[in-house]
C-alpha cells in the first residue's frame, strides 16, 4: 500500500473495501441485473413495439448493423466509422443470432438495456464495497436505475448506456488505485476508458483527466519521499520516472483504442477521424443545423441542462471532497477526474458551439450524483452501540 493511502487508513478505517458482511454476493448482484434487465426490456418493447419510439441514432447503428449482413455484399466495414463502434457490433451479434427479425427496431434497445443493466449492478457492487448495507446500496441502485433519464436511454437503444457502464467501472479502478497504488487497478482504468472511447469519443477527456491525476500523485508521493540534501532535480528526475511508468499503463491501452480504430477506419475509408471529416460526422451536422447558444447564452442553458440530468450533482460531490473522510475524499477525486472531466467538456463545446443542445450529453451527471450520495453515506459517523 502506498505512503498516502497509507496516512488515509489512519482516519478512514471503517472505508476500507468493506467487511464480507457489506459486500454484495454473486447472487445478489445477479438479481439486480436480471431485474434490471427485465424491467429495461419491457419499457423497451412497450416504448418501440406499441408507441414505435426509435430515435435516428440508434437507426442509424441498426443499418449499420444490417448493412453488415444483409447487404448485397456483406462485410465488416459497413459497420461505418463515423461512431464508435460497439453498439454497432452488438446489434450485429443480435441480428446475427436471430434474437429479434431483421425488421424488428427492437434490435437496438436489447443492446443499451443489457449495458444498463450492467451499469445498475456495477453502481450496486461499487456502493457495496463503499461499506453500504444491503438496505442502503438497494436504495443508491435504485436513484441511479429508476432515474427516468436512465430507464429512456436504457430503452431507446442509443450508446448511453454502453458509455455509463465504462465510465463507472474506470472511476471503480482509478479509486482502488488511488487508496492502494495497485499498477494492474491503473490498468485496469485504462482499459475502461479505451473500450469507453470505442463507444463515444468523450472517453479521451477522462483518460486525459485521469492522466493528469496520475502525474500529481506521482510527484506528491516523491515529494513526500524527498530528503533536505537531495537536490531538487533528482527529485525531478524521480518524479519523471514514477510518472512516464503509471501514463504508460495506464493510456498505452486508450492510445492502443484510438489508434487502432484510426488506422483501421484510414486503411477502409481514407478517412482516419471520419467523425469530424466525413459528410455525415458531427461538423457536418453542426453546419446543416447549426449550432445552439454560444458564449454568455450557453451558460444558462448548460446550467439549466446539469439542473435537469443531475441537480444535486455538483453539490453532493463538493461535500464529498470537503467534509468526507480521507478515503472518501480520495474516491470522490476519482468520481470528479472520470465524470467531471466529461461534463467539462460537454460544457466546453456546448460554450464554443461545436455540439448540439442536447439533454443527452450531461446524463454523466446521474452516476457522479448518485455514487457521490454513496460516499457520503459511507463516511457518515457510525451510530454508537
């Protein structure tokens, strides 16, 4: 265990992982995904099958899909390269398997509610580890799975849920590496965040975000080592070496992700980001539509949409950081350096008019609530017997 989740334990010792008593079983976290699941696939059938409520993203990963198979030429590619390409390939395996006809819109939303539903039992296992009782990791599950932003991404078969999933299982490994400076949880991370970027490109600015964290702790843990007569640029030089080892593992695999698909989609296409060069990429459609509110008027706009997604977002994780105990405050920094690295860059492009007004993009906000609720819950002062 590492010197600073070493001075942690010293007033955290009731948030260590959690007695056995607190940790969720393998039954238990089988029950909630499967109620999940059930309860996202029939507000899925009700909302596409009677209501036909299918939004143009996930039609557009559906074709995709199909094109893929059912083309006059079937072939891999015709996944396409404008979006990530995993809820792509899961429609894909759905198809393919038959699990729904090939004219069914359904096909989308069995992908996004398996990834939700995976996201929900991730919430619930993180909250159990956290040292929540049974009683009250049932109740942080349910503000997150039951959130109606939630339940209509889990059922509208667009990536939302694919990214959630991704994003809470990184934040889960960047806390575990901040309390005990375990590389394989540093992996870990980075492994998240590359299958997350193969999702949604917002996936970058946590894996920035986190890169950052990583060369703090690196010069906070050698700074703390430093001796009076050791000169200061051996104390450089250390704190190089510690940082250049940790981003190594933890963006080789991000780096593996985003260079991969880009040579990938340059040797298909001849267009290595066609998210931002294709005719059907985000810059296209900001010039077909235009863009929202810049400037001053965006403000209001992005405080109105985190206000809608997530009110208490912002609140509960500032108390989390300030009043929490030491290891609370270190799990909350992984919760602001994932989530928050996210919103700040939905706020930054929506300021810059480079995206579209779109209540979508700040449902990061629901886990940061939600899992910052957790912290708090778990740092409270124990009840005396």
């Amino acid at each position: 265990m590492s010197d600073w989740a070493a001075r942690a334990d010293k007033t955290g010792a009731d948030m260590t992982e959690g007695p056995d008593a607190c940790r969720p079983t393998r039954r238990e976290r089988g029950v909630v995904f499967a109620v999940a699941l059930l309860a996202y696939l029939a507000i899925a059938w009700w909302a596409v099958e009677r209501h036909n409520l299918v939004l143009g993203d996930a039609i557009s990963r559906l074709a995709n899909a199909t094109y893929a198979l059912d083309s006059r030429f079937p072939h891999a590619s015709a996944i396409g390269f404008v979006w990530g390409p995993i809820p792509t390939l899961v429609n894909v395996a759905a198809l393919a398997t038959h699990v729904v006809s090939h004219r069914s819109w359904f096909a989308p939303s069995i992908g996004s509610a398996i990834f939700m539903a995976a996201a929900a039992t991730a919430v619930h296992d993180l909250a159990g580890r956290w040292g929540l009782s049974r009683r009250w990791r049932i109740a942080i599950t349910l503000a997150f799975a039951a959130n109606p932003l939630i339940v209509f991404y889990a059922a509208n078969g667009m990536s939302e849920a694919y990214f959630l999933l991704f994003l809470v299982l990184a934040a889960d490994r960047l806390a575990r590496w901040l309390e005990h400076d375990r590389t394989a949880d540093l992996a870990g991370c980075g492994l998240w965040l590359g299958v997350g970027y193969l999702v949604r490109y917002e996936a970058l600015a946590a894996a920035g975000a986190c890169a950052a964290v990583v060369v703090l702790v690196a010069a906070w843990h050698e700074l703390a080592r430093r001796q009076r007569r050791v000169p200061l640029r051996v104390t450089l030089r250390a704190i190089a070496s510690h940082a250049g080892m940790d981003l190594t593992v933890l963006l080789m695999p991000v780096i593996t992700a985003f260079a991969g698909f880009a040579a990938i989609s340059w040797v298909l296409t001849g267009q290595a980001f066609a998210q931002f060069s294709s005719s059907y990429g985000n810059s296209s459609v900001l010039q077909t539509t235009g863009p929202g509110s810049t400037g001053i008027h965006a403000l209001g706009f992005i405080f109105g949409e985190l206000a809608g997604a997530a009110p208490l977002a912002v609140p509960l994780l500032v108390a989390a950081l300030l009043w929490g105990r030491r290891r609370a405050r270190l799990r909350a920094v992984s919760l602001a350096t994932v989530f928050g690295a996210v919103l700040f860059l939905s706020a930054a492009l929506q300021v810059s008019g480079k995206t579209l007004p779109f209540l979508r993009f700040w449902i990061t906000g629901i886990p940061l609530e939600v899992l910052a609720l957790a912290l708090l819950v778990a740092s409270r002062p124990a009840r005396p017997p």
